[in-house]
C-alpha cells in the first residue's frame, strides 16, 4: 500500500517579499535641524515621528554600521506591555497600542502577531508577585490574567507542567495582547516611510566628537565630515555611554553582552511565548520555524558583540526542563548583543544638562517592546523640548532624586 | 569559555568567577557632607568605558577571595591581573 505525500511547503515561503525600493542612501549634508544618533529602532521610530507628528523633516539618522545591524538585528522580538508599575505599563502599554495598528500605519507588513505571553511562576513568591502585578496591569487597563499550571498546558502543550522537576511550574501569568514581530522588516518599514517624508538615513557614519558652545550643541564631528545642527538626540543603545562622555555627561549604565540563540528550522509546536524568570530563559517560534531563545546578560561589562558559552549551557539546560520536546532540537546559531542596563532596570528617556542634546538609553534587555512607544514620546521630547507625559517619569535626575522606577524583578523583567 | 588568571590559583574557567564591577571605588571619606548629587555618583554612577576598564572579581568556586583586573572590555582580553592592595598597574598593550 502506499500513501501519496503531500510535500510540505518550504518554511518561510508565506513571508511577504520586500519591494524594489526601500531608502536612499545618501551622502551628510553639512546642516540639519535634527541629528539622530543611531539608526536602529528607536533612532528611527523617532525619526520617522519626527516627521509624521511633529513635520520636522530636515533631520539624519546617523549609524556607525548599517541601519538596524545592532541590538534590532539581535533581539528575540518579544512585545509585551505588563510591567509592574504605573510609570513602566503607561509608555510600554502605549508602544502596544501603536504596534496594533503599527502595520497599517507604515504600509509594511511587520508580522505582529499576538500570540500571548506566559511568564512561569515556579515558586510561591513568584506567585504572590506575578497575581500582585496581574492585578497592577488590570488596574492599568493592560489585559492580564492568573492561569495555573492546568491552563498553562492548554494554552501552550509543550510546557512540562510536572511537578517532581526542580523548578516546577505552578501558574503564569498570561497576557494574551503580547506577542512577536519580525523585527528587521519593522526596521525597514520605519526607514522607508521616515526617508518618504524627508529623512537622510546616513549610514557608515560614525560620530567622533559632539560640538558644545556655551553648554548648547552645536553639531557633530563624524567619520563622513563635520554637521551642524541645532539638535542632537543619543539612541545608540549600548554605546551611549561612549557618545555621552564627548561632552562630558555621566550616565548610570553599564554594557553587558546579551545573548540569543536560534534552533534550526521545525514545525509550529510552540503557539505562544513562554518566559520564565526564576531559571532565565525566553522562548517563542518564529514565523519561519526555528525556536528564538534569549537568557540574561553576561556578567562582566562588554562591548564585544559575544558572550560565554556557559551561559547559553545554563540556557539550555532550563529551556530543556521546561520544555523536553526540544531535546532533540539542534542549536543552529548563537549571537550577542550590547545592552545598556540601569541600576533600576529602567530606561533613560528625556533631557540631559547640554542644552539640546537629548538622551534615550537604558533599555538594557527590553528595549525592541518599546521601538514604537518610545519613537513617539522621544521625537516629542525633542520636537517641545520637554518630556512627553510617558516617558517624564524616565528622567537622568530620578537617580539624583531617589525617584527610581524600579521594575528589576518586579516585573517579568528578565534580565 | 574565557580563562581568567587568579592571581593566586592560575588561570581557571570564568565560570567560576564572579563579577564584581569597577575597582577602586572608595567610600565617601565623609559621607555626612555629600550632596544627593555626591551620593547619587557614589550609589549609581559607574564609569562605563569601551576599552580598558579596572574591575573587581571572585574567585567564588575556587579560593573564594577577591582580585582586580584590567581587561578590555571591547575585546574581552585580561590585560593585568593584581591583589586587592595593590594599585592599578600601568597596562602596556
């Protein structure tokens, strides 16, 4: 007997193709009203913001590599808004809304697709602390639910729900708004539109020197030639630090390399995305198939884009707890990122003491959530000189003040 | 896996080390007359360097006592590795 199979469509092949034309590429010119500098992300979501809400379209993105090669090449995609406090759920909460209708908006597909997300309670504190935040989120109008380990198991199969493992799962909570993009075509849907409405998206151009003249920026000094400017707007990520300390300023962050991994391609098995704090592993299926997980930071300060292979073991072994299936998955490639973390796990968004120059950093492992909710409120800070009312409460002074916003490990913040 | 010499048990894998952030930190001589501006530098200001950068670390799951180094941490390399009472050496690379 024999059975006629059918043969399974190529992994990847619904994903939509990009069209012939996405960005210019041109060369500096000697002034604008706006440089940003960064070209990932956050660079140009506020760029593209800039433009569209404010009409401020004389401005360059300015990137040392190519646009989105950093961190927005890097991360694991993760979109979720239930943070713990009012200050964190009011500007992730507002990046969510937009990336509803964030497709629509750039006329890129983006593949947001929410899935939900489960974050694993494993012991009776992470209980208390995820229904507390459950409650916070709902207070805050973010959908929020407490499943135990049964729901678990019917919202995503594969988890092992057993409870003779050594960190044994006893609920979750589960935001079903969350969930994934793909995040170079969010890059690109950014670039296009920003560089439709004016933007000179400069790439190659690496920033050696900040011009300041009576505590006002003044313009910029970069491999590719002086420009002037009348703003200047940090959004580099791990490399703020570096930028900052051309004029001086200080700032509460410190580089770590985050890794990632990818398996080899497989078969939808995983429906949502699971993250579990307690053994620090995060994981989802993207569109084409392979299994993205991401760990926590590497301990030592690091600007190498690598990390320790201990740490993608201790990874491994949590991932493979949680999930036994994976068992025979293979590992098909490993990176690292830079993440600018905080002493409060909080980012930096606002003003800074050189008159017009304007700082959004330290979003250590979160910031991809954040892309279109912080270009909204980063391109208002600039375009009124004063913080938005979401991103107000992120500014450099709190560590000053004491007005930290602490979300480290209040959260499901995995860092 | 990076090898991290100890100054005293050799070289031995990091995984059996532990992190302790920027060395030569002291604290505030007199801390009743530090401004909230002096505190915040001394409690969440660390200097964040793409190149050489003085560090603390534990040999935790070895001789459990705590050393400095000086390592790149653009290119991971320990450039110097000294005791707790020692100065910073000068790094010739």
């Amino acid at each position: 007997m024999t059975a006629s199979v059918r043969p399974l469509p190529t992994p990847g092949a619904d994903l939509p193709d990009h069209p012939a034309f996405l960005w210019d590429n041109p060369d500096p010119k000697p002034s604008y009203d706006v440089v940003i500098v960064g070209g990932g992300g956050h660079g140009l979501a506020t760029a593209y913001y800039l433009a569209k809400n404010h009409g401020i379209t004389n401005v360059a993105v300015l990137e040392k590599g190519w646009l989105a090669g950093g961190n927005m090449a890097r991360n694991t995609t993760i979109i979720r808004s239930n943070y713990l406090w009012d200050e964190s759920s009011g500007i992730y909460e507002h990046s969510l809304k937009l990336w509803e209708g964030l497709e629509e908006d750039l006329g890129y597909p983006i593949l947001f697709s929410q899935r939900g997300v489960l974050n694993l309670a494993h012991s009776l504190q992470d209980v208390r602390d995820s229904v507390r935040r459950v409650n916070a989120n709902r207070l805050n109008g973010v959908d929020a639910e407490w499943v135990d380990a049964e729901q678990v198991k019917k919202i995503c199969p594969i988890v092992n729900i057993s409870p003779d493992v050594r960190y044994p799962v006893l609920g979750a909570t589960y935001q079903p708004r969350a969930g994934i993009a793909k995040h170079d075509y969010v890059a690109w849907g950014y670039a296009r539109r920003a560089n439709e409405l004016g933007v000179d998206l400069i790439q190659n151009c690496e920033v050696t020197g900040i011009d300041v003249v009576d505590g006002k920026v003044t313009g910029l000094r970069t491999t590719r030639g002086p420009i002037r400017t009348g703003q200047v707007a940090l959004a580099a990520a791990g490399h703020t630090s570096v930028l900052a300390e051309m004029v001086g300023l200080r700032l509460p962050i410190q580089s770590h390399p985050l890794q990632a991994l990818v398996s080899e391609l497989l078969e939808p098995i995983h429906p949502t995305v699971v993250m579990s704090n307690a053994v620090h592993v995060y994981v989802s299926q993207a569109h084409k198939g392979e299994l993205v997980m991401g760990a926590g930071i590497d301990s030592f300060n690091g600007y190498g884009q690598r990390g320790a292979f201990h740490i993608i073991e201790r990874q491994m072994s949590a991932a493979l707890e949680l999930f036994p299936v994976f068992a025979r998955a293979h590992l098909l490639r490993t990176w690292a990122g830079i993440v600018d973390t905080t002493p409060d796990a909080s980012p930096i968004v606002g003003m800074t003491p050189v008159d017009n120059l304007y700082v959004n950093c330290g979003w250590g492992t979160g910031g991809f959530k954040a892309t279109p909710g912080v270009g909204w409120c980063f391109a208002h800070t600039i375009a009124h000189d004063e913080p938005h009312p979401y991103n107000a409460p992120f500014t450099l002074e709190r560590f000053t003040s004491g007005a930290l916003v602490d979300e480290h490990g209040a959260a499901a913040v995995a860092h | 896996m990076q090898l991290i010499p100890c100054p005293y048990c050799g070289p031995r894998e990091e995984a059996e080390f532990h992190y302790g952030g920027q060395a030569h930190i002291a604290y505030p001589q007199t801390p009743q007359e530090l401004s909230d501006f002096e505190w915040a530098q001394y409690v969440f200001f660390r200097d964040n360097p793409k190149g050489p950068f003085a560090e603390r670390w534990h040999h935790a799951a070895g001789c459990r006592r705590w050393f400095r180094a000086v390592r790149d941490t653009a290119t991971h390399e320990l450039l110097a590795v000294y005791r707790q009472d020692q100065p910073r050496p000068e790094v010739v690379r």
